[in-house]
C-alpha cells in the first residue's frame, strides 16, 4: 500500500509540482488552511485530519507539533518540515517514539532574502511608501515626510548572520551607525562580525546595556533566534526606551516581541512606527488587532505588515502554481559555458563556478552543528603532489575526484579534512550555516605545498599571510588548527631536531 502523506500549510501551492514523480509510489493530500491545535476544538481537528497520515511535511513553525498533538497521531512515522530548526515541533517526543524529525535549507549562496527583506521593510517605513501609495490612489498628496538614513543609528538586536548582513547594508549602503546588543555580545565579537562582513573593526558597535541599546538606536531590527529565553526579549521597558521617532522592524519571529506592549506603544503613538513580518499565531486571524486602517491616524503611530514572507523567495521555492499543471523544470546553459558535470555531493554542496581561475567555491547548503561529520570522503584515487592533490600521510597524496576539490583555503576555516579518518567535518569551535563558504586550512594536511600562495581568505588579523604548507610554519600557529596525525608527526620531529642541533 502506497504510504499516506499529509502536506500542510503550502499558502502558495508550491510543492504539488515538486511531488508530481511520485504520486505512482505515495498519496499526498493537500492541506493548505492552517488549524491552530493551541485551541481545543482545532486541535481535535488537527488529530482528526492527520490520524490516517504516516508522513507528515510541515512548512517551519506554521502548524506546531506539541506532545500532545503527535501522541495522538498513532500512524504517524516521519515528520518533515521546511528549514532545519523548526521549534514548534518537540522534538524530544519525536525521538522518544522514534520518529525522524526531517528538514532542508539550499538557500543559494548570496545575499539572504529575509535579508533583503529586512532593508525593504525598513526602507518602506522611513520614507512612507505603502502609506503614500495607498493615499494617491485614493486621490490625495503628500503626508508627512520620510526619515533621511545617513548619520542615524541603527540598531541590531542580535548580530548573527543575518543581522551582520543588515548591517554591513547599513554602513556602505545607507553611512548609518550601527550598534548591536545580544546576551553576552562583546565589541570583540562585533568585530568580528563586522570583519566577516568585510568591514574594519568597530564599524558595529556593541551596547552591553540593554536599555542604553533601545534609547539610542533610530531603527531597532530585531535578528535573535526565538527560544524560551528569548521570547518577549522586546517588552514594555525597552519599547518604553525607544525614541519618539524610532522605528521597530521584526522579520525573526513573533513572539520576541511582546505584542500587547508593542500594540500599547503604536496605538498610543509613543514611536514613530513598527514595521512588521511575523506574528504569533500566523496566519493572523481575521479579528487580529493589527487588520485595521487605523494605524497612522488619530494619533497612532505608523504600522507596515507582510504576511511572514521574508524567509522565503521564488528561487528557493519556485513559482506559485495555482493552476497545478504539470511543468517539467528544465535546466538551462547558456552557450558559451560548457555544461558543468554533475555534482557529486547534491545536497550537501553548491559549487560555484568562475571562469577566473582560483574563484571557483563551494558553498555548504545544510546546517550543521559544530564538530560534526559533513560528509564521508570517497572515491578518491592515489596522485602525486599537485595543487589540486591532498596529502593523507607523510609521502602520500591523494586526488578527491570530487566537488570537495573545490573547498579553499581559508585562514578561518568552516571544515576540517581529516586524510587518516577519511572524513570532511565541520570545525570544532563554530557552527556551519548553509551558505558559509566551505574551506579549511591547507597547512592542516599539506607539508609543502605545490604552489604557495599569498592568502587572501579575509580572514583578518587570523589571516597568516603567505600559506607555504606547515613545514614553513610556527608549531603554535599550526596548533590553533586541528591538524593530521602526520602533520603532528612531523612539526614533532622538527621540533625534536631543533632541539637536539641546539
Ligand atoms: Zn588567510
């Protein structure tokens, strides 16, 4: 019997089409209006509805899966969703009952969308233009004016990936300040960031007072990962600090925010506007606060909403097809190009590909914690040194034949080689995003290298200059790297040398 699987939550009835091949094997139904299982009687729908299922695709953090839902669900033998962090499923029970908790994220390499996102919210709110659009239609001119960026401050709360991308936008793009506060955020760390974005040290300046954060910043974007500790991390005392003209732009979760305060402050006009990608719950209700004209009048401060959009775009999940037809996807190269071969580690890899010799990439297109296994390496066949050989022993090189042959050196590196276990992993200090760059620090496997070369990995003041294999390097720079036992071997022995010639 061909397993059941139930697709939820897909507003823009996108994954029929990618599911087309296997309707032979599997039976998908299509569940596209979304059952709130926080209240009673949707939740018993929600039982109702997916009891038959053994699969189940969640889209990220639309329909939770608590306890109590999944322990009602008796067929239930995989549970997938969009993304690789959903917190709205307990993941605990899952492993618990021995359901595989399944995810994806290949987002291309690039500017983020929810990124992009971000800047058109914040855009949009200072200078008014859904607010001036909508007037003109209606036949009417100018209202108030626009916020002019340059010389504000903007303010970051959280300075992951995301926010750092907001806020080098910030700084070449718009000459605005930028601060940033988090839990244990130091200007160390901002640096760092800031370096990582291509930006000197001190361009994101880190505010270890919370409160100072808000009463300073212009614009305040929220980019914190939700989590019990950091719900409500935006509530009535911060918002309370916020500037009379300050604007608060959310496209990370609902929840961070505390929305009766935050409903209190707009509806009293206390800053100038909020603008707004997220909620809780989504979609909103019909009779949620936030679905009125009102905002802007009377007093109340300015309110820009998007129905949770920013996360994706139509790269990652393809066109809207609302009329189900079946379309073949083709892939398209242009002339001039010769077809690329096939990738060897399609889920794991994106290649990027540049007719400039030495800027090819690879990109990692899965998220993964730090320490842990990125993947096997396979297929490789004996070589002599070369530039694209790696060496696996004290006289012994070995070709990849593989897309791992296009991970660079980087002077901070995001995976390890490991020639003796045969193994890619991701660092041990730092946790691998889809989309990082994958790169690891040559002098780790390579004595001498074939062709050194001056490095240019950005790594900053990290960044060792000249890479000319570990044999030309320091025994304590090396051992801020994990290193192959035979690279071990070997410093060992010339450390044994000098030693003895001493
Ligand atoms: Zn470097």
């Amino acid at each position: 019997m061909a397993p059941k699987v139930a697709v939820l939550d897909d507003y823009q009835n996108i994954s029929p089409r990618h599911f087309e091949h296997l309707t032979s094997r599997v039976e998908f139904s299509y569940f596209p209006d979304t059952l709130n299982p926080r209240l009673a009687d949707q939740q018993q729908q929600l039982i109702e509805r997916l009891r038959p299922f053994e699969i189940i695709v969640s889209q990220r953090e639309r329909t939770p899966f608590s306890k109590d839902t999944l322990s009602a669900l008796p067929n239930l033998k995989l549970l997938l969703t969009t993304g690789t962090r959903n917190l709205a499923i307990d993941s605990q029970y899952c492993a618990e009952r021995g359901i595989p908790v399944g995810g994806t994220q290949t987002r291309p390499a690039g500017l983020n969308s929810t990124v992009q996102h971000t800047w058109a919210l914040i855009l949009n709110a200072a200078r008014h233009v859904a607010r001036d659009d909508a007037a003109i239609k209606r036949g009417e001119w100018q209202g108030s004016l626009g916020m002019t960026l340059a010389g504000k401050t903007l303010g970051l709360l959280g300075l992951g990936k995301l926010g750092a991308q907001v806020g080098r936008i910030a700084v070449q793009g718009f000459g605005l300040e930028v601060i940033a506060w988090s839990t244990n955020l130091t200007q160390e760390k901002a640096d760092e960031q800031a370096r990582a974005m291509g930006l000197p040290a001190g361009s994101f300046r880190a505010v270890s007072d919370k409160l100072a954060f808000f009463r300073e910043a212009d614009v305040v974007s929220v980019h914190s990962v939700l989590s019990e500790r950091s719900r409500g991390i935006v509530g009535r005392e911060e918002l309370a600090a916020m500037k009379q003209t300050a604007l608060l732009v959310n496209t990370s979760r609902g929840p961070l925010v505390d929305e009766a305060a935050l409903l209190e402050t707009l509806n009293s006009g206390a800053i100038a506007g909020a603008a707004l990608d997220v909620f809780e719950p989504e979609p909103l209700p019909a009779d949620s606060p936030w679905r009125t004209t009102a905002w802007g009048k009377d007093g109340r401060s300015e309110v820009l909403l998007t129905p949770h959009t920013g996360y994706a775009d139509e790269q990652i999940h393809g066109k809207p097809n609302p009329t189900m037809s079946t379309t073949t996807t083709t892939t398209t190269t242009t002339s001039d190009q010769p077809p690329a071969p096939p990738p060897t580690h399609p889920t794991l890899i994106h290649v990027h590909r540049s007719p400039i010799p030495f800027a090819s990439g690879a990109y990692s297109l899965v998220s993964l914690p730090a320490g842990s296994l990125f993947c096997k390496i396979t297929g490789t066949t004996p070589a002599q040194k070369a530039y694209t050989s790696v060496q696996t022993g004290r006289d012994a090189h070995i070709e990849l034949n593989s897309d791992l042959v296009y991970c660079n050196h980087s002077c901070a590196p995001t995976v390890d080689f490991d020639m003796h276990r045969m193994e890619v992993r991701v660092v041990a200090d730092r946790d691998l995003q889809a989309g990082d760059p994958l790169t690891f620090f040559y002098p780790q496997s390579e004595w001498e290298m074939d062709q050194p070369f001056q490095c240019t990995c950005g790594a900053g003041a990290r960044c060792r200059g000249v890479i000319d294999g570990a044999k030309k390097m320091e025994a304590g720079v090396l051992r801020e790297y994990w290193l192959n036992p035979h690279i071990e071997e070997m410093i060992s022995e010339r450390e044994r040398e000098e030693a003895g010639s001493v």
